[in-house]
C-alpha cells in the first residue's frame, strides 16, 4: 500500500456501526467539526435506518465518508473502515461510544506539532471513562500515570510494569497509520471481542510511544445485551477462546521484541487467560469449563515459556488454585473487582 501523502488529514476516526440507529448520531456529534480530521464510517449490514441515516449524516458533513458493505463483524468493519483510512493518524470509535470534544481538540493540537517537527509517534495513548448507559455520570476511568513516557515520545525502555486494572484497549490508542498497515494486522470477521488482537497485535510493530493524561474516550456501558455484559461473556465464551488463541499464535518470542514489551504482552494475555476461567467457572456449564481446560493445554503444549510466565504470575497462580478454591477464587475475585471499579 502506498505511503500516506503529506496532505493527509491529521486523523482518521474510524466508525464501525451496525443497526446503530439509536445511538451514532450522538457519537458523530462528537466527532465531526474538525477540518483536520477524517471520520468513516462502516455502516456494516445494518437493518434497521442506521443506513439512511448515515448518508443523511453524511450530505450534512463533508469530511465524513460512509461505506456499505454486507454484514462482516465488528472485526471486518474495522478492517474496512482501515484500509480507507487517510490520516497520518488512525483511532477506532465504537458507534455508541464517543469522545470527549475538549480533550479531542488537544490530541490534535500535539498530533499536528508532531507532524510539523516530522516527530511521528507510532502509538498514542490516550485515557477511557466508564460511562453508564442512561447517565451522563463518568465513572471510573483508566489511566496510564508513571507507566507510558508522558510529554514527550519514548520508547519500550521507558515503559514501566502495568497493574492488574491498567491494560490498553483499542478505546485508549491512536496508531499512526502506515504502522497499523506495516504490522499486516488484519482482524477476523464474525467474530467479538476483536478489540483485544487490536490492542496486541500491531505493538510489535510501534516503536515509538507517548502518553497524553487525557480522558479523551467515553466507553458506555451498562446497555442491553453489550457484548462485555457478563451474561454474553458467558455465552460467546467460545469467541473469546478464539480471540485468544489467536493472540498466542501472534506472540512474539523474547528476542524479537524489546523485553518491556514482552513483560506487557504477557501481562494482556494473562488478563485474557483470567477473563475466560473466571467466566467458565462462573457459568459451570460443562461446554465453557471444556474451554477453560483447552485454554490451559493449549499454552502449555505451544508456548511453554509463555506457560511459565503465566503461571507464575499472581493472577495465574490465583486461576490455578487446587480443590474448592480453584473454583471459588477467580469468581469472587471477579465480583469485588466489578463493584469497585463499576464495570459492567
């Protein structure tokens, strides 16, 4: 694919919708205005007016590009939404998501200074707010303090150790876009929870990285039926399996990368190694519990050192615990942390 051209726009928003009609002109709201920034938009299959309303959208707004395809998945409307992707810069947006207009205007503020020094960070990392459906209230948010080189643009060394509750999510990254491209990342279609080999595959590939302290995205939780609600969890179990065995397929081994990033990639894996057992064990069908002694064999059998790593950690340890408390722990575990940080 041929390099962006220097009158790329700053940044490319990238919108996956499907029968979002209920709530993606909020979104766009948020998003639109900017003579410097791209918004596309997938509309991807829907049935409902989110079609109609988009192009409606669309004749109103003339940096907003739509595109119709059938129905791929949030995976492959991503993909979609990527390859037309013009910015130097490339952020994903949920279509019932939004983002902070204020902290927008200072993410391009920096965006444009870096372009014009030709200091292109590969990966910027942004904050994301719980916010609950229904309520204009912020609830807990996710920051990245003392971890990410934050007012200026560092590398892996300067990464320090995330805690349990830190993780970067796609609602936290900002790629630069030939990066995303150079890294072949290529997301599976029909299939959720691709957000995750969104936030872990292309980081091989970043080389450069900075943090802005800004609470620049608004994740919504709480609506019916979301696919981070526990009772969907439980039951697309098996997707989540997928998106992690493909996360370790994709891993790297440890003289490929920088040992930070290596430190931090197991970590991401492990949370998703904890998602899967705690939802297993809490669920106790005989199909999810199957799964959950799969995930276990399959690491053990293909990456051994990660096996290792993984289990020796506390969160690995805690899945692993023998008799009654192998089953007990990981659930209440999960239950405090859900009241605490008011999670969904």
């Amino acid at each position: 694919m041929a390099p962006l051209p220097p009158s790329a726009p700053l940044l490319t928003l990238v919108v996956p919708a499907y029968n979002a009609q209920d709530y993606v002109t909020r979104c766009l709201n948020t998003l639109v205005g900017h003579a410097e920034v791209e918004v596309v938009v997938v509309d991807d299959g829907s049935t409902d007016s989110t079609p109609a309303l988009l192009d409606d959208y669309a004749r109103r707004e003339p940096r907003l590009v739509v595109v119709h395809q059938q129905n791929k998945g949030h995976g492959g409307a991503v993909n979609t939404g990527l390859a037309r992707a013009r910015g130097t810069w490339v952020k994903v947006v949920d279509s019932d998501d939004a983002l902070d207009r204020a902290s927008l205007l200072r993410l391009l503020s920096h965006l444009r200074r870096w372009r014009q020094a030709g200091q292109k960070p590969d990966l910027v990392v942004t904050n994301f707010t719980y916010v609950r459906e229904g309520s204009r209230l912020r609830r807990h948010s996710v920051r990245y303090r003392g971890i990410l080189p934050q007012g200026r643009v560092g590398t892996w060394s300067d990464v320090g150790r995330f805690r349990p509750d830190q993780y970067l999510m796609m609602h936290s990254l900002t790629y630069r876009t030939q990066v995303l491209r150079d890294s072949g990342t290529r997301l599976p279609e029909h299939c959720f929870y691709v957000d995750t080999l969104y936030s872990f595959q292309p980081l091989a590939s970043v080389r450069s990285l900075t943090y802005l302290d800004l609470d620049l995205y608004l994740y919504t939780v709480g609506r019916q039926g979301q696919s981070v609600a526990d009772e969907v969890i439980i039951r697309r179990l098996d997707q989540h399996d997928r998106v992690n065995a493909l996360m370790l397929e994709s891993m790297p081994r440890a003289h490929e990368v920088p040992p930070e990033l290596m430190r931090y990639l197991v970590h991401i894996y492990t949370m998703s190694c904890v998602v899967i057992t705690t939802m297993a064990l809490r669920s106790g069908t005989p199909e999810n519990l199957a799964i959950r002694e799969g995930l276990w064999q399959r690491l053990d059998a293909r990456r051994p050192d990660i096996s290792v790593r993984v289990r020796r950690s506390l969160m690995g340890r805690l899945m692993n615990l023998p008799g009654r408390a192998g089953s007990r722990v990981p659930v209440a575990g999960y239950q405090v942390a859900r009241r605490i940080l008011a999670l969904n």
